[in-house]
C-alpha cells in the first residue's frame, strides 16, 4: 500500500537556524498539507498546497513558513528562522481529491 | 467556542465494553466528517468518514446529526489493541481538516 514518507524522523537544531522538512507524497496525489502538532495538543493546519502555488494557509504559516514542490516527488516545508516554539511534530499529508488525506510518519522538531 | 470539541477522557474500560464518544462542531458549513485514530507519538489514521445515513465498520458505528452538529463513534466489543487517541475531524468546503483535541481511551485486560 502507497506511503506518505518523511525524512528526518527527527530534528533537533539551534533557535534562529533554518531547517527544511521533507515529504514525498504518495505518487498519484494532487493535494498536499503540512500539519503540526505540539506535544499534548491538537493537530493544526498550517497550509495546503495544490498545482504549484499555495492554496490555503492558516494564521501559524506566517513569512518564517514556506513551502515547495522542487521536483514531481518531494514536498518541502522550510522554517526560516527557527523559534523555541516550533517544537513540534510535523506530519505532511496527502490526498488525490479532494477528500481523505493520508498522514506520513511526521518530523519530530526539537528547536533549543 | 472550540470549532470542533470531544472529551478529553481517558475513557477506561474492560476488554469487551461498549465504549461511546462523542463531537460537537461550531461551523453548520461543514460537508466532511472523519474520525481519525493516533497511537502515541504516531500520525493519525484514518478509521472511518461519517455519513448522514451512518455507517458501520465492523465493531466501529459512526453516526452523524447535521441539525445538532453532533458526531458519535460507538465501539463494540473493544480490544486491547483499540487503546488509542480517537480524534474527531470536520473538513469544511475545499478547507482543511479541523482536528478536535482528541478523546483518549484505555482498554484494559
């Protein structure tokens, strides 16, 4: 059965660094997402993306956030200037319409 | 008010308990409605969508009242293995999912 995949499995980096998260959706996917979940809370939305532009973002995605499809397989989420609060598990999603979306492993984010 | 609410539990029952739990959500525009399972740590999964109609998945009911904007997941005969997070999500329109926090259960041996 077709996979969301992430790399890394986890991060742990420097308040102010940059990192990047990587997600290959499943092959056949149109619609992709990346979510966060902060330990003991809910999962939030953080942004959509479909047909190379961006469509729907949420209040958390501000211009730190950015995202991109840099070639037919990989959906990256690049935070610019890491914050103590972006501690996070951050799981991409997928779906091929618009319906069931299909959560990868996630990147556990340790920012110190 | 919480756009999507559950109970936070922990809901504790005994292998073979029927176990019940409910959702409210605030936005009436919603179309889509799932519950999703998390294993600690893990990413959520889907268990089922929520019809109108309601629906069954072998030991798991779902059901679904528009008018009272009222979602509930009915297991039956619950394993050990039915311990988990199960999360309530609404999707409105074209938008994403809107997650509830989650309601957690322990089945017990």
């Amino acid at each position: 059965e077709p996979e969301v995949t992430q790399t890394p499995s986890h991060q742990v980096t420097q308040m102010g660094q940059e990192v990047i998260l990587r997600c290959v959706p499943i092959s056949n996917h149109l619609y992709f997402y990346w979510y966060r979940q902060i330990l003991g809370q809910k999962v939030e939305f953080l942004v959509s993306f479909y047909n190379n532009e961006i469509s729907e973002k949420s209040e958390i995605f501000d211009d730190q956030f950015s995202v991109e499809r840099p070639d037919g397989s990989n959906f990256t989420l690049k935070i610019r200037s890491t914050k103590l609060e972006d501690s996070a598990m951050y799981f991409c999603a997928s779906t091929r319409e618009e319906e069931t979306q299909y959560f990868g492993p996630g990147t556990r984010l340790l920012v110190l | 008010r919480k756009e999507v609410e559950q109970d936070p539990g922990p809901f504790n029952v005994p292998e073979g308990a029927t176990v019940a739990f409910n959702c409210t959500y605030s936005n009436s525009a919603s179309q889509s409605f799932f519950w999703y399972r998390q294993d600690c740590r893990k990413e959520p999964k889907l268990l089922m969508s929520v019809y109108s109609s309601g629906n069954e998945d072998g030991r798991f009911t779902a059901q679904l009242n528009r008018a009272s904007q009222y979602i509930s997941l009915l297991i039956r005969d619950s394993k050990l293995s039915d311990s988990a997070t199960y999360l309530c999500v609404v999707k409105t329109g074209r938008r994403a999912l809107t997650f509830g926090s989650g309601t957690r259960l322990q089945v017990q041996p």
